[in-house]
C-alpha cells in the first residue's frame, strides 16, 4: 500500500515506519468518513489508551524511584488525559493528516481536543501492532519527552486541589457555573465561575468548559494562597 505524501511525512516525524501502513490509515480515520472497508479509529484508540499508560507507569517509576503512590497517581493523570494527548498530537502535526467527514471539517474538527486525543491514543495502537511495545514505547517516550521531565511533583489537577482546600476547612465541595459562552461553534470559548459557599469567587475563559473550570479553580487558589496542608 501507498501512502501519500503528507502521510509519509507524519511518519517519519513520529520516528516509526510502517511495515503495514493500512494500520497508521486506520489510526487516522475519524468514524465520521469511516466505511465497511475503511474502518475508524476507535477500537485502536481503546487499545492506545492501556499501552500509553503502560509506558506512562513504567517511566514515573524510572525517574522517581522514590515516589510514593499518592505523587505518582496525580502525575501519572496529567500525562495520559485526553488535553495532554492533543496537546501532544499538536506538535507531531496530526491533525494535519486526520481523515475526517465534510461536517467535522467544517466544525473545526482538526483542532478539537477530543478528536485529536482518540487519535494519538490510535496511533499508538497502530505502532503497537506494528512493532510491538518496544516500538510503542520509543515512540510514546520520544512524543511525550519534555512532559515526563517536567510533570510537577503535586500534580493534582487544581479543581481536585480546591476541592481538598475547602473539606479540609469543613466547606462544601465549590460550586462551578457556566457564565457565558461566545465565538462559533467550531471554536467556542466558555467562562466559568467557581464559587466557595463562603463567597470566595473566581472566573476563566477557555475553548473548553473543563479547561475553564481548572483555570478557574486555579485563580481562586492563588487568591487563598494555595491548598491545605
């Protein structure tokens, strides 16, 4: 089989030749082209998801061998969420190469976080079932690099922070509501507000409404000066 030329490209920029290219093409076909004879990518983004964090598991332990489980678990969350594989999918270039339908094209599927992560998550699959899980690895260590380094040491995402700040005091759990939201719909922005039920407040704007909602959480840590103890 033949790839074209952009998709040989993306090949050699993850750094894995394809000994059965029908395997990186069905990694990069979105349910909304796919066909009897030319199957999505949601079986391989399942398979994806478990070897990433495999690979993820196995190197916190080899770059922190003192860690306990409960530094590890948090750190472990920030590098195989569905942001950071986007995120990740963004610099490799693989949004360019998506084979996506008429309607996601149009609704600005090539940068939408979800469309993205399922696809690096079965681009991992593919690799995997190319070359095996040393492949996978190499790949995923290579693409994941910088992250893995510099993955804070408390990585609790900052709602689970506030969360713990406000039990710690006896509050109730922050209250998040959806004040706005603006643009088109193939890229919205949406401003959240999180509220502690002593009135404390704080508001974020993002792309997304879970991305807000961090953001926001994450301001009104920095206005009470950080989590509990």
């Amino acid at each position: 089989m033949r790839l074209s030329a952009d998709i040989t490209a993306f090949s050699r920029r993850i750094g894995h030749g394809f000994a059965r290219p029908e395997l990186l093409l069905q990694a990069l076909t979105h349910a909304s082209i796919s066909s009897p004879t030319r199957p999505d990518n949601q079986r391989l983004e399942f398979l994806g998801d478990r070897v990433l964090g495999l690979v993820m598991a196995e190197a916190l332990l080899a770059a922190d061998p003192d860690a306990a489980e409960g530094q590890l678990a948090p750190r472990f969350n920030a590098l195989v969420r569905k942001e950071t594989c986007a995120d990740v999918a963004r610099d490799c270039g693989l949004g360019d190469v998506l084979k996506l339908g008429r309607s996601e094209m149009l609704s600005g599927g090539r940068r939408k976080d979800a469309l993205l992560g399922d696809a690096m998550e079965a681009l991992i699959a593919a690799v995997y079932q190319d070359g095996g899980f040393d492949a996978a690895r190499a790949m995923i260590l290579r693409l994941w690099a910088g992250r893995i380094g510099a993955v804070k040491a408390d990585a609790r995402d900052p709602k689970t922070a506030l969360q713990e700040w406000a039990q710690a005091r006896g509050q109730h759990p922050p209250f998040y509501t959806e004040t706005a939201r603006q643009g088109p719909d193939h890229a919205p922005q949406f401003t959240v507000e999180v509220r502690l039920a002593t009135g404390e407040m704080a508001t974020a704007t993002a792309g997304t409404k879970r991305v807000a909602e961090q953001a926001a959480a994450r301001a009104l840590l920095m206005q009470l000066d950080g989590p509990a103890d």
